[in-house]
C-alpha cells in the first residue's frame, strides 16, 4: 500500500473531523438529521483512514487516534509533524 506522510494523515484525518462537526452543527441547525448520519458517515471514515494510515513508519504499529506524538510509543522512533 502507498504511504502518506505523517503529517498529510494529521492534517487529512483533522479535516474530516471538523467536517463531521460542520455537518452535525449544520444538520442539527437545519433540523436536517440525515446531514448527522452523513457526518456519522464521515466520523466513522476519518477512524478507518487513521487505522491504516497512522502508523510508525519504522515498525508500523498503530499510533493512536489521537496523534501529534514526537515519538512512537513502541519503537521509540522519532515522528515527522
Ligand atoms: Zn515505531
């Protein structure tokens, strides 16, 4: 699989999630409630996207969903972003 640079991950996975939150202030606003599922759509894709993607490019161990870390918690190699 192709990689993505930590940081393209970071910034990609954040839009996704302020895009989630756009929809539901949008949906729950506009009493549109299918625009929440969109963004429930969206919320579970940003989790799928880190899964595979926010990953310690030496030993490719899960980084966690919160990201932002210097340093991977397993192998201790450092972290661009
Ligand atoms: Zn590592």
């Amino acid at each position: 699989m192709k990689k993505i640079p930590l940081r393209q991950v970071r910034i990609i996975s954040w839009t996704l999630y302020a895009l989630a939150i756009l929809l539901i202030l949008l949906g729950w606003l506009l009493r549109l409630f299918w625009l929440i599922a969109a963004a429930l759509v969206v919320i579970v894709a940003a989790i799928v996207f880190l899964a595979i993607f926010n990953r310690c490019p030496r030993c490719g161990r899960f980084l966690g969903h919160a990201g932002g870390a210097a340093f991977c918690p397993h192998c201790g190699e450092r972290l661009d972003g």
